[in-house]
C-alpha cells in the first residue's frame, strides 16, 4: 500500500495544471472517431493531457462490439504513447439490465430483477456483465439504481429495485459484489445511483425537488447507498439531479462529502450523471456560469464529470488560476482518481484486449438461459377473487392498446435495442 502511495504522489507531483484538470474529465468514444476509425489528429487536438474517462466505447448503434473495443485499444495506445504522463482512461459503459451494447444479452429490467427476492440471481446475473464489459475494454459500469420510488407516476420507477429499502439494500449488495469482484484488477467498478432521494420528487416529475425530513433521508434513502459503501465497498456513486430542500444533490457538501465520506468513510470516486454539473446554472440557478458551477460541484465532492468536457475543462482550470478554487481541493479529487486507475489495474501493461475474443462473451446460450431463469423468477402471479369483471368460465382474454403486439416495449429503458 505505502508503495502504491507513494507512486500516486510521485505522479500527481509532475502533472501540470492542466493534466490535473483532464483527468477529472470525460469524452465521448465517438469524438475520437473520423469516418468511423479512431483519430489521431482528433485525440492530440481533444485530449492532449490526457483524460478521467471514455464515456460508452461501445454506445456506437452502427458498430459491433469487437469494432468499438479496437477502437478502445487504439484509444489506450495513444495516451500511453502520445501523451507525457502515460495514463491510460476509465472507460465507462450502461449496463443496467445487460450491457447497453448491440448484441449482448438483454436480462429482465431491474423492477423484475426486484420481483425474484433472490440475490443470488443478480449477483450471477452481473457477474456476466462483469465479463462482457472487461471483454470489450471497459472499466466501470453506471448501475445499479438505488433509488426508492415513491410515486408510480415517476418515469424511472422500473430501473429501480422497487419501494422497500431493505430489498434495495440486498439486491444492491448482490449487484455491485458479482460486478466488482473480488479483486478491480479484473472486476468491473459499480456506480451507486441517483445519490440521493431521486424517486420521491414533487408530482412525480423527473428532477422535480424532493420534500422530505432528515429522519426519512436516513432511515429510507440514504439507507441503500450506506449499505453499498460499508458492506459492498462500492467503487463509484452518481449524484441525483434534483435538489432536496432547495439544495441540489450536485452541491450539496452535506450529501457527497459529510455523509459519503466524513460518515461512511468512502474513497471511491464521485461521478456526476450526465450534464448534471452545468444544470446547476441552467436548471437549479445557483450558478451564473459554468466556471461557478465547477467550483461548486468540485467544492460538494463530485471528482469527475460526465459525460463530457463543459465546466471542468476551461472553466475549472481559469477558476484555480483566479485563485477561487484551492489547487489542493484539485489535487484531493485527483488522488482519488488515479488511485481508482492503479486499482483497475490500469498502469499495468496488460491494458489492452483480444477484439476476436469478444463475440463469444457476448450472448452465448447459458447467457439466455439465466435470462430466462431471472424472467420466470420475477413472475407475479395475481389471483382474481372476484375484484376483477371476469366470468369464471372466461377462454379468452384480448390484450390491446399500443403495446399490445410491440415486443419492443418489453425491454427496459436502458436494453440495448431501447436505449
């Protein structure tokens, strides 16, 4: 450990500011891309001090996996030989109900995973994830939800685990232990999301505030997230959108730094959702530009942001060169980043990965067999007593609406074939 130490500071003393500032930043795979191969002329001009992370190398709907996890290799190649200090990127991919690629399996949504009450599905379930995103090259995956649904009206209810804080809490140790692993060497980091009390926003609109007491946040929301910290050592969390009391998860040092690490002693690293750092000046209003929003974001505890490079860019670097950020707050958030990077093993030589390997991971027949298992598992049966209009001699039933023949909409929201 004191070895590992002291590489992380040895390194962090040599990167200039910029270097510091690009590695707490994300760019999308396809920005690299020219007629569909990888760049070089795009990486010096986009990336030329490195970067935090790839965000969704095989996001790509015209390509298959082993074309986007060649392109991920020549990505690696070029920081560890183009760039001064040789860090190669977390590459980031979806993979709630299956990995979010064109030919993986597709497994139940997660409000069905919730139906089985069996962990140990899940955890054998993610295990494969596990596999398939090392396979193409990947390094974390943004699962799973943890959020409590408390209005049916709210649109993400089905990547939840349901209403029930405990069965969160289980389902969500099984998920993040058969994803990680036992060693991140060859595991795959889980993200803890939406940091916290997503599902419970005003009218059931997504992003829309949350009204509840500090007894509430503890004992329902935070509950889940504490779980996959103490027990599951969990790797990464993802703030929420919205705001809680007028505070925005984005911001909020109560939430990402007091509780998460202060209380719960966690050192993964903080990602933010999608865009969620420039919402602060766009949404929630409590910043007038995206310099102020990076102060902000950085000051909460949120080290990277995703999915690409808007306020910790230039924005980032111009605050701590007006001295309005501490370039030790900086550096806090860095040494947690390259520290994740060395425990993925990703200053080892052995970064690079066998594309012709990656179609016999994808979606082999035990693959679909366990799909199959968690599906008939997750059945709830409903038996009529008599509520329902119904003959008791009934043949037929009609299923109809718009649904009703599209296969389509049986998926989840984050399948492939849907997302």
């Amino acid at each position: 450990m004191e070895k590992s130490i002291h590489f992380i500071e040895q390194l962090l003393s040599q990167m200039t500011l910029e270097e510091k500032v690009a590695q707490l930043c994300a760019i999308h795979a396809h920005q690299l891309n020219e007629n569909g191969s990888f760049s070089i002329s795009k990486a010096q001009n986009l990336i030329p001090n490195g970067i935090g992370q790839i965000t969704r190398l095989v996001g790509d709907p015209d390509a298959e996996p082993s074309e986007s996890a060649a392109k991920g290799n020549a990505i690696q190649h070029f920081l560890k030989e183009k760039t001064r200090l040789k860090i190669p990127a977390i590459i980031h991919e979806e993979c709630l109900s299956g990995l979010t690629a064109r030919g993986t399996t597709v497994f139940p949504q997660a409000i069905g995973l919730a139906s089985t009450f069996c962990p140990e599905l899940i955890e054998k379930m993610t295990t494969i994830i596990r596999k398939q995103i090392r396979a193409i090259g990947g390094h974390q995956g943004l699962a799973p939800v943890l959020d409590i649904p408390r209005d049916p009206r709210w649109g993400r209810t089905e990547e939840t685990f349901g209403e029930d804080p405990y069965l969160v809490s289980r389902l969500g140790v099984a998920y993040i232990q058969g994803l990680q692993g036992n060693d991140l060497k060859t595991g795959v980091i889980a993200t803890a999301k939406h940091f916290t009390a997503y599902g419970i926003s005003e009218g059931g609109r997504n992003m829309g505030p949350a009204r509840l007491g500090k007894r509430e946040l503890r004992e329902v929301f935070l509950f889940p997230f504490e779980v996959a910290v103490k027990e599951a050592q969990v790797g990464s969390v993802m703030n929420a959108y919205h705001d809680i009391d007028g505070i925005p998860c984005t911001a909020s040092q109560f939430l990402l730094t007091k509780v998460l690490r202060e209380e719960w002693g966690f050192t993964g690293i903080v990602v933010s959702d999608y865009e969620a750092i420039k919402m602060l000046e766009t949404l929630h209003h409590i910043a007038q530009n995206s310099k102020e929003a990076a102060i902000k974001a950085l000051q909460a505890g949120i080290d990277i942001e995703l999915p690409e490079i808007i306020c910790y860019g230039e924005p980032l670097l111009e605050a701590v060169r007006e001295g309005l950020l501490s370039e030790e707050l900086l550096n806090e958030a860095v040494r947690r980043v390259l520290t994740t990077k060395m425990l993925l093993g990703l200053f080892e030589e052995e970064i690079y990965i066998n594309p012709e390997q990656i179609p016999s991971v994808m979606d082999p027949k035990e693959n679909r067999q366990l799909a199959r298992e968690i599906a008939q598992a997750s059945l709830v049966l409903l038996k009529n007593n008599g509520l329902l209009p119904l003959k008791k001699d009934l043949k037929t039933l009609a299923i109809i609406g718009p649904n009703a023949r599209e296969g389509l909409h049986l998926h989840g929201d984050y399948s492939y074939a849907v997302h």
